[in-house]
C-alpha cells in the first residue's frame, strides 16, 4: 500500500500546493510509509527534490491519477482542475482519498475526507500545512522581502514599477520566472536573490511581502511582519485567518496602502495561532490511521 499525493502547479499556478505536499510527504516517510508525490509539471519535480521529497512521477492532470495509484492505495488530491466524474472512481477503488477544498463551500461528493481551513470535526482536516522548519527560531534580517509567487507569467512586477520605486525591497525570484526576466528586474530592485534561497529568507526576513498564501503562512510562523498583496479574490475563510494571524492585506499594488500601513505600529502577537493550526501532526495521525 502507497500513498499517492497529486499536486498541481505549472507557469501559471506557482509551487504552492508542491509545497504543502513536500511538508506531508516528509513527515510520512519519517513515519516508514511508502510514498510517491504525482506531478502536472516536470519543473515542480526538480523543485520538490529540494525540499526532500526525493521522487517524482509526471503525469497529465487529475484524471490520470489512477493510471500509477493501484487499488487500496491512499490518494491526497491537492488540485482546482475538473475531475469530470473520476472522483466517483477514486473513492470507490482507493482505501481513503483526502481531497483538499477549493471554495469556502466545497464538500465532500463522494465519500472523500475534506482538508478545510475551517476544519473543526473528524470528517476533515486543516489545510494550512506549514514545515516545521519555519517554527523554529530564526536570527532575523532587517530585511523587506518581496516575493510575488513561483510564477510572474503576465510580469506583473515590471507591470507595477511605480509600486517598487524607492521602496528598498529586496526580490526573491519564482522558481517559473522567464529566463531574462531578471534583466528587467534588476532595473527595479537593488538586490535579486535565487529561488534556491527561498527558505532561507522566508525565516530570516523581519518583514515579507507576498502574493502568495503559502508564504504568507510560512514567514508568519517565522515571527515576520507580513504583507499580503490581494491579486485574486481571498475567500472569507482566508481573509478570516490572515485576521487571527496578523497578515495585513492590501489591495493590489497600492502604494499608498503599502506606506500606510508601515506607519503604523506593527502587531507584535505570538503566533501561538498558527502553531496550533500550522503543525501537522494530526494530518500525520489521520492518513496513517487509514493505511
């Protein structure tokens, strides 16, 4: 018995569902499950080596996913695709599939165990996964850090200059930025650091500026000030917990709601928070009790 965890990205979606996967992924191999994370992009797969997950299989989306998990084996899908249909299947061949939420009103259709963020009784689990690394303590940087996501395919940053002008930003590069973009980017910020770096300056960094949830979780459970930039709509469960955790959010590039906020007194509270909700020992505990 197996356990499969599919998690989508590409260009246009960032890494931060392969992310989550590796936190879980991780923690079950510790435990001596056998394990294999499933991949819509070979890119993802180099990155997740990185972040210990030591192998990866490519395949074309979420309806193929039976095509490498075998009856009775346990199935994690962490994807906003269409599955027309196959989950039916998924629930009925495989010993458990946790699926995780993509709306504040997504239930569970077939069967299948629920990861929420809002997650309070035993049909489901917590969403928010972040690595234990980001919780530990860090020297920090007087630092502000700005990392738009994995991927930048529209360039909304060269797009948003005026945002960056004389704001002393350093940038932390997407792993799925466009070879040369960096020409661009350097016009705009004094400092431009390697995807390579990224944990490393997510814990170190005082001060985050993101656009990606993900991030915004993981420099919160660092102890960072963090900044969320709302590109795409939140949902009211994400706006909910950025409000518990402290993430300030701005509306787009809004420069003036930038400087505002950096005015004013920055919230100091002990993220006691998201180590109640951030840790994932009760995910562990859940999946391996259905091996």
């Amino acid at each position: 018995m197996k356990v499969y965890y599919y998690a989508f990205t590409g260009h246009k979606y960032g890494l931060d569902r392969m992310k989550r996967s590796a936190v879980i992924l991780n923690k079950l191999r510790a435990n001596g499950t056998d394990t294999m994370l499933l991949l819509n992009d070979f890119r993802a797969g180099l990155v997740a080596r990185d972040l210990g997950v030591p192998e990866s299989i490519t395949i074309e989306g979420i309806q193929d996913i039976d095509a490498v998990a075998e009856v009775g084996d346990v199935v994690i899908i962490d994807s906003p695709e269409d599955d027309h249909g196959r989950l039916v299947k998924y629930c009925s061949d495989f010993k458990a599939v946790f699926r995780f939420a993509e709306s504040d009103e997504d239930q569970s259709i077939h069967g299948e165990i629920m990861m929420r963020l809002d997650c309070d009784d035993e049909n489901c689990l917590s969403s928010v996964i972040v690595d234990d690394i980001y919780f530990e303590k860090h020297e920090k940087v007087e630092r502000r850090l700005f990392f738009l996501n994995d991927s930048d395919a529209d360039k909304l940053i060269i797009n948003n200059a005026d945002f960056f002008k004389n704001s002393n930003m350093e940038l932390l590069l997407g792993n799925y930025f466009y070879v040369k973009y960096e020409n661009d980017l350097e016009k705009i910020f004094t400092t431009l650091h390697e995807p390579e770096e990224y944990t490393d300056l997510i814990c170190s960094s005082n001060h985050v500026i993101t656009a990606s949830v993900q991030t915004a979780l993981e420099a919160k459970a660092s102890g960072a000030r963090v900044t969320f930039l709302e590109l795409n709509k939140l949902t009211v469960k994400e706006q909910e917990l950025f409000k518990l955790l402290d993430v300030i959010i701005i509306i787009g590039f809004n420069k003036e709601s930038l400087e505002k906020n950096d005015k004013e007194k920055e919230l100091n509270k002990i993220f006691k928070e998201c180590v109640k909700i951030g840790r994932n020992d009760k995910i562990i505990t859940k999946i391996l009790a259905k091996l």
